[in-house]
C-alpha cells in the first residue's frame, strides 16, 4: 500500500508505503528441470533401451511435468514414448526407460526428450506458468544387420490343365536379425489359388507375412488351380523395411491333353498280332462277295 505522508511549497511530496514481503519475488525461487537421456547403443533392427532421468535442480516443486520422446528419422519407438510426474520435489530423480528400434547402422542421432511442466511464478497470473525444457540429443553407436532369406520352391514342371496342383515355398531366415518381412507371390494369368488363411489377396499378388528369427524356417502351400494352357511364370519375393532380400521365378507347363489320348494308348498298350490281322482280312473278303453275288441275281430278277 502506497500513501502521501505530506506535501512542502515546492512541491515536492513525501509518500510512505507499507510492503508485505512475502509477496515479494525472491530471486531464489528457481524452477528447473534437469532432463538427461543416454544409452548403450545397440545393433539395427534390434530393440535397445534408453534411459531417461530427470531431476528437478531448482528451489521449488514442479507438477503435472509431461515427457515425450522425439525420435529422429529411422527410429521407431517401441514403448515408454511417453512419461508423467505428477510432482517432483526440488532435489528429487525420477528415472525412466524408452524402448527404441534403429532402423540404421553408424553414429546415430536418436532423438531427445522435451516436456512441459507447471511451477509456481509469482508474476504470473494465479502464480503459476507452464514452463518448457528439453534434453540432450541421444548419440550411440549403432552396429549394422546381416539381413538375408533363402527361398527353396518345390512345383511340377508339366501340368495338365483343369488338373489342381500344389506349390511348396520354404523360406529359411539366413541372417542374424528378425525383421518383419512378408512373402509375396505374383500370379501369371489363367490360374487361380484355393482360399489361404495365411495369405492375403491383391489383384494378381498374394502376401503372407513372415515371423523367423535366425536360422528358423517356414513352408507355405500353395494349391493352385490351371485352367487356361501354356507356360506359366510364377515370381517370388521376400521384402523387408531394406527392400527385396530374396527374389526367385519358376516356369511350369500347362498341357492339354490330345484327343482321344486314352484310346490310342489303349491300342498302343494291346497290339494286334499278325495272324488275327489275316483272318480279319478274309472275313471281309468272304462277305463283300456274298454281297456282289446277291446284287447280280437282283438284278437278273428285275430284268426277266
């Protein structure tokens, strides 16, 4: 409160005011938070853990601190993106873990935590402010993958149209990382695929995705169904975040049988003899004059 004690002649007043100190700002009230991430580093497309620590340097207790981690390009976060305190005391440490997956190998930049939080600010409106803070960048070292798949496909060279048959595909995870990967399968024309719960339909292209960690194998079966002929192209791949790591083509035969194929591998399997071939020779001679003797005396009759 600010009063006039008095006024001289001159002009000149005389003011007294009465201060109520605590609500006077001390410097010494300092909100700060002190937000540190680091790591070990790890191996490419495999998961790696971060910890986050943060700790409140400042003078006063801090509420309501939201945490978020940002993570650069190429890396994806797992769990624990998110974090909340809701009070933190001056001096106090709250410690968390982010579960990071590098998608890149080398001296890599993950990303950095940044959070907001409310402290009390005496100039502030209602004595309090949202206050902004931010980490320091995470820097590991990240060691590269050996991504590779093997594609082994068992199918018939020559089939005959309108004659369902099977397509074996095994695929072998030959590196020393899991990685989400999917079988993709394109289709020539003129055949069609029997209903699969591990494959998913598009167009011309069926996809089965693919789970294997190092060294393990999966088979698919394919039960296809031909029914235009000629030679048929079949193309597969395995892709994965890297792009196609495994690529093969098969080529098989659609026939069509020729007519009447049973009947002359019917004869082919029982050949005639010659002397049955004799007698059926004159039997057919011994008729076809019968014949011509009967037509001579019909026409003799006519005649007379």
């Amino acid at each position: 409160m600010v009063s006039s004690k008095n006024m001289t002649s001159d002009g000149t007043a005389t003011f007294f005011a009465m201060v109520d100190e605590e609500k006077i700002p001390r410097v010494e009230k300092v909100a700060n938070l002190l937000i540190s991430v680091s790591s070990k580093g790890g191996k490419q497309y495999i998961p790696m853990t971060a910890n986050v620590t943060v700790q409140n340097t400042g003078t006063v207790s801090i509420s309501n601190v939201f945490l978020r981690f940002i993570p650069e390009e190429d890396t994806e976060i797992l769990s624990g993106g998110e974090m909340f305190i809701r009070e933190i005391k001056p001096g106090e440490k709250k410690t968390f873990e982010v579960k990071l997956l590098p998608h890149r190998s080398g001296n890599l930049t993950l990303g950095y935590v940044e959070a907001t939080a409310v402290a009390p600010f005496e100039l502030a409106c209602g004595g309090y402010t949202v206050l902004k803070f931010r980490s320091n960048d995470l820097q590991v070292s990240v060691k590269p993958s050996r991504i590779s798949y093997e594609l082994d496909i068992k199918a018939p060279r020559d089939v005959p149209i309108h004659n369902p048959f099977s397509i074996e595909i095994r695929v072998t995870n030959t590196g020393d990382v899991s990685v989400p990967a999917n079988l993709t399968v394109i289709l020539p024309e003129g055949v069609a695929i029997t209903p699969n719960e591990k494959f998913s339909f598009k167009g011309g292209i069926i996809i089965a995705p693919i789970s294997l960690q190092p060294g393990e194998n999966g088979t698919f079966v394919l039960e296809v169904y031909p029914y235009t002929n000629g030679t048929k192209e079949f193309t597969f791949h395995v892709k994965t975040p890297l792009g196609v790591v495994a690529s093969t083509v098969i080529h098989l035969n659609v026939t069509v049988p020729r007519e009447n194929e049973n009947y002359h591998n019917q004869r082919s399997d029982r050949p005639l003899h010659s002397g049955v071939c004799k007698g059926y020779v004159g039997i057919l001679g011994f008729v076809l004059g019968a014949l011509v003797i009967i037509a001579i005396a019909w026409y003799q009759a006519r005649k007379s």
